[in-house]
C-alpha cells in the first residue's frame, strides 16, 4: 500500500491508496489531524498503516479524539484499531452510530479497494451539535449533510474558515451510487440541497478552505461550482426527457438509457459500472435527477 502525508497549515493530511491489482483507477483516501483532532480513519485495509503513522507521532503532537464524517468503509476502516491500541475516543454522530449498530457487510468491488472487511469501533461517543481540538483552538460546528449517505455530517469552523465535507462534495457529477447497494443509495436532490446550506452557512468567509475526500482543497467557490453544476444536469435531463417523450419515448427505463448517451460518451466509466455491477453509474444519476421534479 501507498501512503503520504501533505501539511496544510496546521492541518496534516494522511492518505492511503490502494494496490489491488484489479483497482485499476487509484483511489486515495484521507484522513486530516488538527491540534489533537483526527477526522476519518481510512480504509479497513489501511487499518495496521494509520496505526503505524499515528504511534509515531511525537507525544506533545498525538491524536486525542477521531470524528467520523460517517460510517462507510474508506472513512471508519481505521477507526477499530486506534480505539483497541490506543485508546482514542471515537466520536461521530446518533445517526451514524446506528449505522454501525446494524452494519453487516458491504460489496466485493468495494472490498477490492479498501478491503475485506470494516470492523466497527468498539464503541462510539454520538454528538450532534459541536466539537473542539484539544486545546480549544478549533471548534468545529457539526452540519447533517445527507445525499451520499444519511448520517454524513460536515465540520465546519468558523474562526479559521475551515471546512471538512467527507463525501459531501465531489468532484464532478456524472456518477451516483444506487440499484441493489443498500447501504449506498445516493440521492442527487438531497446532495444538492446539502451543499446548499453549506454555502449560506459560510456566506462573507472569503478564505475558506473546503477539504474534500478523495480530491483535494477548494475555496470557497467550489461549492457554487458544484451548485450550479448540478442545477445545469437537473434542467438538461427534464429537458431531454420531455423531448424523448414528444419523440414517443415513453418507457422510463428508455428514457434514461437515451439521456445517458447523449450527455455522456459511449463507454465513459464503463470499467465502474462493470466492477460495481451496476450499482455505481450514469444511470443512477439520471433516475435520481429525473425522480426530482422541477419547480
């Protein structure tokens, strides 16, 4: 496995990158410490590599405390061994804390990334409003983001113009996780209307950094880019889709196979619909974009 870390200020980032030989596209996967404070813990196959970073740290710099943005695999895969061997409090939200109380097991392609298997903290310590650094010196509001999963929460500080979406934000729409993936049904309405209480919630901090998992760091901008884009895909499928219909394209499953092909080339991310069995793909994006009606 690959692992690096990147400095941010006072924020230091870890990533970790899998190797499987069949994960043919890199996905990394980060997790950011801040005075004390870890948020995510990575992937279950990165589990024995966060330790190993996080026992070496010096002892006046030690992680105290780990928040989960939420419960799924490339975000809570570390989070079991640093409670076991260190005895660091895992934190995370009620909602979260349930989805860990009824996890069971998650898709063989998913395995193939982060790994066979997520272990759940031993226990976990649910807040739901607020959470400080060690010392005080950040204290981050806790924001439910629903979209990409029902307990995603941001964090978000305001004094230093600091946000942290997990998979809040991506990096370009074209995708959406649904079908038989049931602990996986991204929502394309709720992701849009999660990024937009995120931007009135940072109205006036012209300096903000937005961390955004598995890309990078944004300004504040990058959010009404995300907006706007999914604004411009909502009115381009109702408008294919009225065309289809005036056309006499009338069955649903039709409807979407055609918009597909004319806002995306033929073969683009094939490789994801075929490792995910088509739990992750256009189409999915399409559906929920076309289940959300405009106004």
């Amino acid at each position: 496995m690959i692992t690096r870390t990147k400095l941010h200020g006072d924020i230091l980032e870890w990533q970790w990158k899998s190797e499987h030989w069949l994960a043919t596209i890199p996905k990394w996967t980060s997790s950011y410490k801040l005075d004390g404070l870890l948020i995510d813990t990575g992937a279950p196959a990165g589990s024995e590599d966060i330790y190993e970073w996080a026992s070496q740290l010096p002892e006046n710099d030690r992680i105290n405390q780990v928040y989960l943005t939420h419960f799924h695999e490339d975000h809570a895969g570390g989070a079991k061994i640093l409670q076991e061997r260190m005895n660091i409090p895992i934190f995370c939200s009620p909602s979260t804390q349930k989805q860990f109380e009824s996890l069971k097991s998650y898709r063989l392609y998913r395995q193939i990334y982060w790994g066979r298997k997520l272990l759940p903290p031993i226990s976990t310590q649910p807040i739901s409003d607020h959470i400080s650094s060690k010392s005080g010196k950040y204290n981050f509001d806790l924001i439910n983001s629903p979209g990409h999963s029902p307990d995603l929460t941001a964090l978000l500080e305001r004094e230093h113009q600091l946000l942290f979406v997990g998979d809040a934000l991506m990096k370009r729409y074209e995708m959406l996780f649904g079908g038989g993936c049931k602990d996986i049904q991204e929502n394309i309405k709720e992701i849009y209307f999660s990024q937009k209480k995120l931007y009135e919630l940072t109205e006036g901090m012209d300096d903000l950094r937005i961390f955004v998992a598995h890309a990078k760091v944004y300004p504040r901008t990058f959010l009404k880019e995300k907006i706007d884009e999914i604004e411009k895909l909502h009115l381009d499928v109702h408008q294919f889709k009225d065309q289809l219909r005036s056309q006499g394209v009338i069955k649903t499953e039709d409807v979407v196979k055609k918009i597909v092909t004319l806002l995306w080339k033929k073969g683009e991310n094939r490789f994801a619909k075929f490792m995910s069995r088509g739990e992750l793909s256009h189409g999915n994006l399409v559906k929920s974009l076309l289940k959300w009606d405009l106004e």
